[in-house]
C-alpha cells in the first residue's frame, strides 16, 4: 500500500479528498495541517500571523520528517498524507516526499480556489499578503513534478 502525498494549492480539497480517498483504499490518513496543531498547539494560520512564513515552513519541514520517520517505525502501513499547499514548495520537501512516497497533485481549478478562499479568508492567512492567483502560478512548477495528478 505505501505511503502517498496528497500536494496542491491552498483550498484545493487535499484533506477532504484525502480523506474520503483513505478511508476507501484502508489506508491511515494524517493531515500535515493538524498535526501541527497538535504538535504546536497553534494552527498554521495562528503560526504564521504571530511568527511568521519562515518559522512556518521550518516546523512543517521538522513535521513532514517526523511524519515520515512515525510511518516508517510502524511497520509502513498504507498511509495518506495531505500536506499543507506550500509544503512540496520549500527546502527539499518535494524530494523528500518523492523518495519516501508516491505524490499526487490535486489539480482544482483556479477558479474554484479562488471562490474558496473568498469565502473562508481567515483560512488562508497567506493569500491576504500575498495575491493567490500570483501564488498558484508560482507555485504550480512545484506540483507538477508529482508522480500523478487528479482532477477533482
């Protein structure tokens, strides 16, 4: 069964699909966003307003080796992660995942992101510092180096 990463841009549906997807295939399922929250007791949104992006991205790399090293030490069951949408785009996260997994970009159109993240700002801290659309385009080269990709 393996190990397979769910990347993609912010709003994309990576946890909820993975979800759904997990629980199909028997699979664990671990969202990267709420393991930080509960390893940190902040949510990535908290974190990045009080300490900032880069601290952010720090911890996350920590937690998506911790993850990892988690699944490897019990046995490798079949395991899907959802990541955060900036995870795959920073230090050597991507590589990362790539050698341990099978990564799979959620591909949702701009459009849709766009709305979701209009209806729920607060959930997305960095957008409203940063245009999404310039964001997505940015980070797009990074999610397409997945193994796969879906089309919700």
């Amino acid at each position: 069964m393996g190990l397979t990463f769910y990347i993609g841009f912010m709003a994309c549906g990576k946890s909820t699909l993975g979800q759904k997807h997990a629980a199909a295939s028997g699979k664990n399922f671990v969202d990267l966003d709420r393991e930080f929250s509960r390893e940190t007791g902040m949510t990535p949104e908290k974190y990045i307003t009080e300490k900032g992006e880069e601290a952010f991205r720090r911890e996350e790399k920590k937690l998506l080796r911790k993850v990892v090293a988690h699944w490897m030490a019990s046995g490798k069951p079949g395991q899907l992660v959802a990541c955060g949408g900036g995870t795959p785009c920073f230090f050597d996260n991507l590589e990362f995942m790539k050698t341990h997994g099978h990564v799979v970009f959620i591909d949702t159109p701009l459009e849709t992101l766009l709305e979701r993240i209009r209806r729920e700002p607060d959930r997305w801290p960095v957008a409203k510092s940063y245009p999404p659309e310039k964001l997505y385009e940015e980070r797009r080269k990074w999610y397409e180096q997945a193994h796969e990709r879906l089309i919700p």
